[in-house]
C-alpha cells in the first residue's frame, strides 16, 4: 500500500500490482461504502492476463482520508486524476467502475478529457442513468424500502451527531460502526469491504449522498469513446435496476450493454471471472478475437 497525499490533506490508500512495463494498467474504482477490497478477486486473474493493476480508496473510504475539501463527485474525479497522474502518468489504461466507482469514471472522462485517447476501454458496472435514488422500482415491497432508506437518508441529514454517537458503540463487525483506523504499514491490504465506511462520519456520508442523488446525465464524454464503452448490470439489482442502466446505454449509440442474470448489486464480487473478461477484452482486443475464434472452432467440432 502506498499513500497518495492530495492537496487539501486527504491521503488516498493506493494499490499496485503488477510490473510498471506492463502495455496496459487496469484501474479498479469502487463505490459507496465499501472499499478497495471489492476487487480482491479480480487482482490475480488480471495480473495473470499481463496487466498492471491499480486500485485505491476513495476519499472517506477504508484507510483513505476525509481531506478539507467538500465530498462530490467532482472531487472524487479529480483524486482519481492524481491516482492516475502518481501511478499511471503515461501508457494505455482500463477503467472499470462499480455504482459511484462508475460515476466517478464518468465524471473522470468530462473533467478530464485529456486522458481519453489512453483509455482502451470504459467498464461501467451497475451505473445509473442520473443520480441516485431512494426508490429504484414499484410495487409494495419497493415503496417499503425506499420508506426505509428515505427515514435514514433524513435521519443522517438533520441528525449526524446523534447516529456517530450510537456508531460509536456498535460493534466492529457492523457496516455502519464508526472506528478510527491506526495508519497501515506500507504493505497492507486493504481493509474488508463492510467497514468501508469505518471511519466516514454521518455528515460526510449525508454530504456524499446528497450530491450523487443531484447528479444530472452527461452522455456527450461518453459518447466521444465510441465503443470503448462497455456497460453491465444485474438482473436482480436492488438499487441500481438494470432499467436505469439500459436507459444510459440507449444514449450511448456506440456502447455495449450487458445484463447478467441473476445478478445482485454485487456483481463485481460474485462474478469477478467475468468483469475481469470484460477488462481483458479491452486491454487486448486481438487476444479476445483469437480466443472467441477458438471458442466457435470448438463448438463445431462439438457439433
């Protein structure tokens, strides 16, 4: 693990695999509340495909820092800028996002156009069309939900105070404990996924929210990459449907859209043999069409 200090203080929790002459850097961004151990998995299957692989903590996230400045999805784009300006300056990258992790790829692109003729390739897991919602369907079961999340939305906006104080004495293994973290030694690994939000305060999670649910579409970045644009979502989806999803593939004529049956919103865990195959595809466009050849070659035979 290495720290990545930004200017207004917060230190970003970084993670490099692989050899720095590798032909293509794959970077993995995570989203809300969880951190860069979502990608255990995906690590040694890319690292075998001959990638460099880099992954980190967003900012208020695992062993990354909150920093002074405001949380949105502006800011999120910009650290991830200097993610890539300290790890990856130079040299062909595939950027593969899951929920906010896709957003903060997507504002990427439109802050940062510069970088567009390194992507090989976008893999936007589980992205909204806009912002996000509290309510992500209908029917009794969905209205009772989005109940619940909006009483915890309002809870965490009038009264941050009062939830740190009864986080403060829920137990570790709890997603919404409130902990502080001693600063890891250089080669640690990341910290699990479920306490991500370990030692995010109410405020700061109400602040993030708040912004990412006022987010408006933006398919013009987007669209200047044509078919490098590649977008997955589960069937099964609970609070990105796949509806929302479909809805920003239609305004990406050149994108590829993928729904995985049977799929949850967490897809990258379950289905990491896949995502990375997404990935690879991109990292290496001429291995994907010698592989899919040989996979149609063995299906005649079989036939």
């Amino acid at each position: 693990m290495r720290s990545i200090r930004l200017p207004d203080g917060a230190r970003l929790a970084t993670y490099v695999d692989g050899p720095a002459q590798a032909p293509v850097t794959a970077v993995l961004v995570h989203g809300l509340s969880v951190t860069a151990a979502l990608w255990r998995s995906h690590v040694p299957l890319l690292l075998r495909e001959g990638m460099r692989v880099v992954r980190y903590d967003q900012r208020a996230h695992g062993y990354s820092t909150r920093g002074t400045t405001a949380l949105s999805l502006n800011q999120l784009a910009d650290d991830l800028a200097q993610v890539l300006e300290t790890t990856a300056p130079r040299g062909q990258l595939v950027l593969a996002g899951h929920s906010m992790g896709a957003m903060t790829l997507m504002r990427l692109v439109a802050r940062h156009p510069h970088l567009a003729p390194r992507i090989r390739g976008l893999v936007l897991i589980s992205p909204p069309y806009g912002g996000i919602s509290t309510r992500t369907g209908t029917g009794p079961a969905q209205s009772f939900l989005t109940l619940g999340r909006n009483l915890l939305a309002s809870a965490c906006t009038h009264a941050p105070y009062l939830l740190d104080m009864v986080r403060r004495h829920l137990p570790t293994t709890n997603r919404w404990a409130l902990r502080s973290h001693a600063r890891p030694a250089s080669g640690a690994l990341p910290l699990p996924c479920r306490q991500g939000l370990h030692a995010t305060v109410t405020g700061d999670i109400a602040a993030l929210w708040h912004d990412l649910a006022d987010q408006q579409p933006d398919f013009h970045p987007l669209q200047q990459l044509g078919t490098r644009v590649h977008l997955v979502a589960g069937s099964l989806d609970a609070h990105i449907p796949p509806e929302q999803t479909g809805r920003l593939a239609a305004c990406l004529p050149g994108a590829q859209m993928e729904t995985v049956t049977d799929a949850t919103h967490a897809l990258p865990l379950r289905h990491a043999q896949l995502v990375t195959d997404r990935i690879s595809r991109y990292a290496f466009p001429l291995r994907a069409v010698d592989k899919d050849a040989a996979q149609q070659s063995d299906l005649g035979k079989a036939v």
